[in-house]
C-alpha cells in the first residue's frame, strides 16, 4: 500500500483523526499542542498520527489535502483545517458542534 492510501484508509477508518507533532499526551510543537487541547476539551475520542515518526505520512499529506502546514485535523473524512482554524471554531463554539456530530 503506497503512503497516499495509507492516508486515505486512516482518514476513512477514524472519524476524528489529527495528524500533529508528536502526540496528544507530549505535543512536540506549540501548534500541535493548541490544536489537540481544544480537541479533548470536545470531550470525545480521536485517533492521532505523529507526523515525526511518519516521515512519508508527513511528506505527502500536504499534497493529498492541500494543505501545506500541521496539526491537520479531519473529521468524518473532510480536512476542518489547522491551529488557527480550531482556535477559531473553539472560540465560536463551532469546532464542539463539529466533533460532537462525528
């Protein structure tokens, strides 16, 4: 299975699934760190790829999502975006309702 389906089956497999720096109980960047605190204060589980230890997960999601940047987060198979777009969906209550109806 090439890097892009394993991408794909993950993405399918998991409902909510952040790929970040390192890992919810020990983020390695101050991004991942933010992004993964609002997602546990939703208070539902997730899945996590740490993208250090995945250096072809990391090299071709950007691609794959055209998303250049991490954490990604994805919920029921669509890309909801970066830190700053959790941040946001945080604040406005919009990111609970997002992950709640996961």
């Amino acid at each position: 299975m090439d890097t892009v389906d394993v991408i794909k089956q993950q993405i399918t497999e998991n409902k909510i699934i952040i790929y970040m720096k390192g890992s919810p109980e020990a983020p390695s960047c101050g991004f991942s760190a933010q992004a993964v605190q609002a997602l546990m204060s939703c208070g539902k589980e997730f899945a996590y790829v740490d993208i250090l230890q995945s250096p072809e997960i990391r090299a071709e999601l950007p691609k794959y999502a055209n998303w250049p940047t991490f954490p990604q987060l994805w919920v029921n198979g669509e890309l909801i975006g970066g830190c700053d777009i959790i941040m946001e969906m945080q604040q406005s209550g919009e990111l609970n309702e997002v992950i709640q109806a996961a």
